[in-house]
C-alpha cells in the first residue's frame, strides 16, 4: 500500500491500460502521472492553470482526456510530451 501526497482535493483518477501508472487531477489544474513500478518517484505533471479537472479518462498509453466542471470542453494530453494537444467543444458541460 502506498499513499502518493497532494496538497489539494483528488477529483478524479484513472490508471493507464497496462496499470503500471495512476493519473491523479484536480481543481488545481494539474494532472500527475505517478509510476507505479517506482512510487517513490515524483510525478510526471501536465499542467493547464486555467482548468478544475474533474474527469479523466486514458483511452491510449499516449493521451490523457480531460474534462473540467465548469467548461464545454474535453481536452486531449499527450503524456510523451505533457502538453495539451487538442480541445474539443461540447454542447453542455461534461456530468
């Protein structure tokens, strides 16, 4: 069992296909990768400052989705680079 810290709220999590990483996010707008073959690691982050991240989804071992409260908008990661390749509007906010 191991505990990996945050200094804000959790609302969402995710693990990756194969479960050898978790994904962690919140209103603080970051989403944090943690390896879990090494948790004593730190996180890879993919940061967007602007966002509460409320949903997250791993569709591929590349792409994080994620999705906000508060916008009509999911947003596509790419987690070789860590940065935000695409958005994509919806027509209500994201339940």
């Amino acid at each position: 069992l191991h505990t990996f810290e945050h200094r804000h709220i959790v609302r969402a999590t995710t693990f990756s296909k194969d479960d050898s990483k978790i994904f962690t996010a919140g209103h603080e707008g970051k989403i944090r990768i943690y390896d879990l073959k090494k948790p004593e690691a730190e996180p890879t982050i993919c940061e967007d400052k602007r966002a509460k991240i409320q949903y997250l989804l791993t569709p591929s071992e590349s792409l994080i989705v994620s999705s906000d409260d508060k916008e009509k908008m999911i947003k596509v990661w790419d987690t070789r680079t860590l940065k935000h390749v695409k958005s994509l509007e919806t027509s209500g906010v994201i339940t």
